[in-house]
C-alpha cells in the first residue's frame, strides 16, 4: 500500500509539471471528494452554467448587476451597487431578498453541480456579505430563517466540508453556531440546549468515526428537543443515516439548506426525510 501511495504522489507531481491545468482540476475535484460530491461524469440532463444563472436572475436589470456581482465574488463592486440601490430608495429587506440572495443561490446550485469549486462559493459569500452589511446598517438586523449548529464528529479534524456548509446556510439567511471539529456529543447537546438551535448538521470524512452522528441525533432525541440532525461528508450513506432516529441525509451542501428550511418551518424528521428523498 505505501509503495502504490509513492507511485500516485510521483505520478502528481509529473502531472504538475506537464498539465498544470489538469492538475489544478484533479486537486479541486479531490475536494469536491472530501465534501462527499460525486466527481464523476456529468449527465447531459444536468443544467448548464447558462441556464442555472437564468434560472435565479433578477429582472430588474439593477438587481442583476448586483446578482451578478455577487457570483463574481467581488466584494468592492457589490457593495457599490447595493449602496447605489439603497440612495435610490431601494428597500433593503427586498435588496436581500432579490438582489443579494440570488447571486448565492446561482452559485450553490453551481456548486452542488461542480460547475464552481471552493474558493469561488466562499468568494461569492464574502461579495453578498458585504452588501448584507449595507442592508443592516440601514435596516438593523435582519430576520434569520431559524437558528443551527454546525460540527465535524468526535475524532474526526476534517472540516472543509463543514466550513462550507456552514458558509453556504449563513449565505442563505441562517444563524449558524460553529462548533468546529473534533466536537462530542456533549457539547453538541449543551449547545443546543443553551442557545435555542433549531436543526444541527454533522459531517465526518472517516468512517471510524461516524458512530458519532448516530450518538449525537438519538442523544437528541432522547433529551426530547425535537432537533433533527443533517447528515452528511464523504464517509456518510443514505443507508447509513437511515439505520437511526432523528436524522436526515444531505449528499450536498446545497441538501442542508433545504433540509434547513424545511426544519425551520416546523417539519419534523420524519417528514423531511420523505419530502428529500
């Protein structure tokens, strides 16, 4: 096993050395593995780059510079035009809502299809931060859909997957407490006793330890907090999370959002599951 793992580094480096394109694709789609995606051949029947921005497009034609913006990930520039828009009399709520959101929203569901990769959708957050800020100072705090927690499974130091699924629920109009990694299922339930949480999303990479996500949603619902857990991360199955209570399957981050949504709007597990599935 060690000699095949020396072969595959030393194949690496010659693909960097010759291909430094191909390279840079193998190294993002090794992330996108980590995260639990599916890095296979894409089916025709998946939208394109053009007709998922469409899909979410303002028609106002100054939300959509503002949309547009926020796909691009440029900070500066959304700032700009949502300061713009709210000189005009823009509402601020309706600036979120319809100008803001929908530049995240684009670049999820890109995301979810692995048509855009880390850095982009955390750019892109950064870029609709930036104008949300705006919004806030006129407005003051703005609503938030409901209230989550976020956390890898004891053992497990793996948090990319995490980060960006926290990330992608923030951007979506979520209060998201960050637990990190490494997080027992103590902490899990004494955070979400103290702080109200709604829903809670685990994740684990390894599958020596993704017992901990079992342990974490019955202990849920042994406390009787009616708090559902989001399932999700590379060692993590359907079948897996569907063998205990109180739990939910995400394949991506684009699922915790709707799994959050729903949640919030006062569906249980149960119903969730079948809505999802």
């Amino acid at each position: 096993m060690v000699r095949h793992m020396d072969i595959l580094a030393e194949e690496m480096l010659k693909i960097r050395s010759r291909d430094p394109a191909r390279y840079k694709r193998l190294i993002q789609e090794g992330m996108l593995a980590e995260l639990g995606f599916d890095v296979g051949i894409k089916t025709k029947a998946q939208a394109s780059v053009d007709e998922v921005k469409a899909k979410f497009r303002p028609k106002d034609p100054s939300y959509a510079a503002i949309s547009d913006s926020v796909i691009a990930g440029k900070r500066a520039r959304t700032k700009e035009l949502v300061a713009t828009s709210l000189q005009q009399g823009k509402d601020p709520v309706d600036l979120v809502t319809n100008a803001l959101m929908p530049g995240i929203q684009t670049q999820c569901e890109l995301y979810d299809l692995g048509k855009a990769f880390v850095p982009e959708i955390l750019m892109s957050n950064d870029a609709m931060q930036g104008g949300i800020e705006l919004c806030q100072a006129q407005l003051g705090d703005i609503p938030k859909k409901g209230k989550l927690a976020t956390f890898v499974a004891e053992g497990d130091l793996h948090d990319i997957g995490k980060n960006i699924v926290a990330a992608i629920l923030r951007a979506n109009g979520f209060d998201v407490i960050d637990l990190g990694r490494d997080v027992p299922t103590a902490k899990v339930i004494e955070t979400t006793k103290a702080q109200g949480i709604q829903m809670v999303s685990g994740s684990t990479l390894m599958s020596t330890t993704k017992a901990g996500l079992k342990s974490t949603a019955e202990t849920l619902e042994e406390e009787g907090l009616k708090v559902p857990l989001a399932c999700g991360g590379a060692a993590v199955s359907r079948a897996f999370v569907d063998t205990f209570v109180n739990s939910i399957y995400g394949k991506s981050p684009l699922d915790a959002v709707k799994i959050a949504t729903e949640v919030c709007e006062g569906k249980d597990w149960k119903e969730v599951r079948k809505d999802l599935y």
